[in-house]
C-alpha cells in the first residue's frame, strides 16, 4: 500500500528540487549579459523616440494643434533618443570584447538597431512627410519604406557576410538613422531631402567601407553624439542661434556621410593601382 499524502509530499519535494536543479543549469543562451543589458537599452530608447514622435508630433498636428513649441521639444526629444540608442549601441559592442557577450547578443543587437536605426528613423521621415508643409505624405511614406528596408538588409547582410577585420560594408545604421534625421531637420525643399534620404539608404546597403569605432575614433564619436544632443536642446528650448547652431551640426552630420565614402573609394582605387604595380613589377625579369 502507498500513502497518497506521503507520495504527494516526496511529489512536491521532488518537484522543488528539479525546479532547483533546472534554475542551477539554465541554458547560457537565456543568460543576459552586461554587454545585453545595454543592448536593450538600445531598443528602449528606439521605441521611446517613436513615442515622442507620435504624441509630440504627430497627434498635435491631427487635432490641430498651432503649439510649434511642442513640436519642437518632442522632435529633439526623439532625436536626442536615437543619440543615447547609438551610445548604447557603441558601448554594448565595447563591453562585449573586453568581457563577454552572450550567445543570443548578436541576434539582441540586430533586433534593438532594427527598431532605433531602421523604425524609428524612418517613422520620423513618414510623419515629417505628414507635418510639413511641402511635403507629400505618399511620396515621404516611400521615402520611409526605403530607409526601413535599407536598415533591414543591411543587418541582414552584416549576419551573413564576413569583411576585413575593423571595417563595416556600408553605411553603419546609426550613423545612416542620425543622417537621415539631420536631413529632416535641414528643413530642405521637400525633393531635395526625399533625394537626400534616399541617397543615404543606398550608401547602407553599398559596398562602400566604413571604419568601426574603435579607440580614438570610438572617442570622437561619442564627443559628436554629446555635441549634437547640446544643439538639440539648445534648439528645444529656443536659446539664441540655437536654429543656426542645429542647422551647422546637421550640414556638418551631412558633410560626414558624403565625405567618407569619397575617402573610402580613393583608398581602395590607390590600393588597386598599387596591388597592379607590384604586380607588373613581379612579372618584370
């Protein structure tokens, strides 16, 4: 004969002791790691920045609203997000090499660039598309969909394709979302920044190279981002020349984007002369 209260309580305590053991051996693939936790900080501050721009921007207009002023801060509010997503970004990458990552920290930081360098721009172009005054709302939802999907193969491609060590294939997707926006916030004839946009999504996905950010161009980097979020208040809050002060470091982001690919391909066309010299002069007896 067996008790069914005593089976019941070795039941339980069999049971507690499992759920013990299998918490114990969690799989390292359900581990977050510090490198992770920055990672998700990344995707926070994305979806936060489409926060802004629909309740800041865009609701405001659809009822009506004249107040530019919170348009304004919202505007900067979200593009100040998109900053702090590319901090996160830069940092969880840092941290990943001199500690460790887990095994899912690649699939984590595609999924979190997806939303705060590909929806989140993107969102950004399709609502200017509806605000602004030039604008047209199908033609800038196009606009919107390309920038979405340049950032979608993008990523996609950086799984898949292996390149020289210390080099990316294309626009890095922070550095095409805070373009992006910097054009938008230009407040260019409504072709030309449709142009613009649509310029920057193909040096995404081009085959153009780009440097990563490490050490001092790591510093660099983040000294721009916190230079670019000092304009962006001092444009929110109406400081004095604070137009003209966003309006330089926008044409400045511009310069950026256009400039280093020109340097790119020259190095590799001064490259690919050099590797045919030395390779005519080994042929020479």
């Amino acid at each position: 004969m067996v008790d069914p209260e005593t089976q019941a309580g070795w039941a339980s305590e069999a049971a507690q002791e499992d759920a013990s053991h299998d918490a114990d051996e969690m799989p390292l693939s359900l581990r977050l790691s510090i490198a992770d936790t920055l990672t998700l900080g990344n995707a926070t501050c994305g979806f936060m920045a489409v926060y802004f721009t629909t309740t800041g921007i865009l609701i405001p207009h659809l009822q009506g609203s004249n107040e530019s002023g919170m348009a304004r801060h919202s505007a900067a509010t979200a593009v100040i997000l998109m900053l702090c997503a590319a901090v996160f970004d830069l940092f969880d990458g840092l941290v990943a090499r001199k500690l460790r990552s887990s095994p899912m920290g690649a699939e984590l930081d595609n999924l979190s660039d997806l939303i705060s360098f590909g929806l989140a721009p993107a969102y950004f172009v399709l609502v200017y598309g509806m605000v602004a005054d030039d604008a047209h709302q199908r033609v800038a939802a196009v606009g919107a969909i390309v920038v979405l999907l340049a950032v979608v193969l993008r990523l996609a491609r950086f799984s898949c394709v292996t390149v020289k060590d210390g080099t990316f294939q294309g626009m890095p997707s922070p550095f095409g979302a805070l373009t992006v926006v910097s054009i938008v916030l230009l407040e260019l004839p409504f072709v030309a920044t449709l142009l613009a946009i649509i310029g920057t999504a193909w040096l995404m996905v081009s085959r153009v190279e780009y440097p990563k950010p490490r050490g001092p161009l790591a510093v660099a980097m983040l000294a721009w981002i916190v230079a670019a979020m000092g304009l962006l208040a001092a444009w929110a809050f109406e400081a004095p020349g604070g137009q003209l002060l966003l309006q330089t470091g926008c044409a400045l982001q511009l310069v950026l984007g256009a400039v280093i690919p020109l340097f790119a391909t020259a190095r590799r066309v001064n490259n690919f002369r050099d590797n045919r010299r030395e390779a005519r002069a080994a042929q020479l007896p």
